[in-house]
C-alpha cells in the first residue's frame, strides 16, 4: 500500500509536526533570545548616544580587540553572528541539561533565572573583563545591575521555557 492508498489522518500529521528539530529548536531560541537582550542593549545604550552598530563592534571586540570599532558594518555583522552563535550555544547547553534533570523543566521559572544569572557571571564578570581583547574600562553598576536582570529575564527564563516547550511535546 504506497502514501496515497492509506487513509487521511490529521493527527498524525499534527504529531510528526508538533515538534521541530532540537538543532532547529536551539537556533531559533539563540535568534529569540539573542535579539531580546540585543534590543535591551541598543536601548540602554541609545539614550547615550550610542549607536545600534557599535552595540555588535563591541561584541566583536571580544575577540578582534578594539580595532572592531573602526570596522564598520564588516565588524558589527561579526559581532551580531558572535552573539547569536553565543546564546545559541547558551540555549543548547539548558536544553541539553533539562534532558536528564527534570526540575529544569519543571520549574523553568527559578531555573531559568538561576541560569541567566550565572550566565551573566560567567561573560560580564569573568570571560569578558579577563579574557577579552577588548575588556572594559570602568565597571558600571547600573548597567551590570540592568544586564542581571536582562541575563535572567530575557535569555536564562526563555531557555528554560523552550526546553519545557520542546520535552513537552516529546
């Protein structure tokens, strides 16, 4: 009996779409996740003066060193792919873990904040002041305090959501 000869059941295709990919899944959380705290940052930093591209140079500016800045829309691209590459992998790394620890996705809430938190540790206090090309000049409490909150709300929630989404279509 071939595809046409057997009866139409839309359930069934319902099912076997209900569900993308975890690859696929990952990435449009990086892209959802990456363009919020991204568009927080533009917003900070606009009402300085700042101008949107320069937000993705000093991403870019991890690794390129300060040299980012003068690169123009080449740099700012750089950065945004950087980042979106980043919160990807942030993203992957919940999903991967709310596999084997159910209270991940059972309470994405807290976990998601913790996480986002951490995350927020790890780039703005370690990765970034130690190990960047370009680190920071001055610590800025409002802002680090904004970031936070930003870690914890607009990437570290939203991870754990969408692992609970996708385990919970399974």
């Amino acid at each position: 009996m071939n595809a046409l000869d057997r009866p139409f059941v839309p359930s069934q295709i319902h099912a076997a779409r209900s569900r993308p990919a975890g690859w696929a899944w990952i990435a449009l959380g990086g892209l959802a996740v990456g363009s919020a705290d991204m568009l927080f940052a533009m917003a900070w930093w606009a009402q300085s003066g700042v101008a949107p591209a320069r937000i993705l140079q000093s991403v870019w500016s991890w690794v390129a060193g300060r040299d980012a800045f003068w690169g123009g829309t080449a740099t700012a691209l750089a950065g945004a792919a950087l980042y979106f590459v980043l919160m990807s992998s942030i993203v992957g790394i919940y999903h991967v873990a709310a596999r084997r620890h159910r209270v991940l996705r059972e309470r994405p809430v807290p976990c998601g904040a913790l996480y986002g938190a951490a995350w927020f540790v790890l780039l703005h206090v370690i990765v970034v002041p130690w190990f960047s090309a370009a680190p920071p000049t001055r610590f800025l409490p409002d802002w680090n305090l904004a970031c936070l909150l930003a870690h914890m709300l607009l990437i570290g929630i939203p991870a754990a959501w969408m692992s609970r989404r996708w385990y919970a279509t399974r």
